[in-house]
C-alpha cells in the first residue's frame, strides 16, 4: 500500500469509512471553512479583531471565538451583521453531496 501524508485519507483508512466519524470530518471542515472565511474577510478590510467587533457592537474575545476553527456557534445573525460591517454580501448556498442530486417527492 502507497504510503500518504494527506490527513483526510488517513482518517478514512483508519476509521475504515465509519458513517459517524465522516459526519464529524463534515462539520469540522464546515466549522472550520466558516471561521476561515470571516479571518480572511476581516484581513482584507485591514481590521484587528477589536475594530470588527466594535463595528459590529460586540468584543473582541467574541471575533476571536468566531475565527476559531473548532468554534461550532456560528449563527446566520452574527454571519450578517459580520458581512454588513465589511461592507459585503452573505451568500450561503446548498450543494449536493458527492454530486448526487436527490428528489423527493411531496406527500399530499
């Protein structure tokens, strides 16, 4: 077997592909991409983590909790008033898992 250092593969081999533990890798990377995306939108308006959270009308442990990538309390609130401070727009969009578009039908 071909040796790996890519980190997701290894779970996967060593979890052998457990429902339960690709759920948690799922909503780790979403907490994570989430916390990653408001770091960088703070960055490029050039704000501490102070300024934002004065924009906002908070503190800055609460930006700092926000940017933490194990931080699981993102609220779609706290997302607007973020976006709205640095003068953007809050897109969130649902994406078919694995490409796969499922349709279900309406029950009368």
């Amino acid at each position: 077997m071909a040796r790996t250092t890519d980190a997701v593969k290894i779970l996967e081999r060593v979890t052998g592909g457990d429902a339960a533990m690709t759920a948690g890798r799922a909503e780790a990377k979403v907490n994570f991409d989430v916390a990653q995306l408001i770091y960088d939108a703070r960055a490029a308006a050039g704000l501490s983590q102070s300024e934002l959270a004065a924009l906002i009308g908070s503190k800055q442990p609460v930006i700092a909790r926000l940017e933490a990538a194990d931080y699981e309390g993102h609220s779609l609130t706290m997302l607007q008033r973020i976006a709205s401070a640095l003068d953007l727009r809050l897109e969130l969009r649902f994406i078919p898992r694995n490409g796969v578009r499922r349709r279900k039908s309406r029950l009368a």
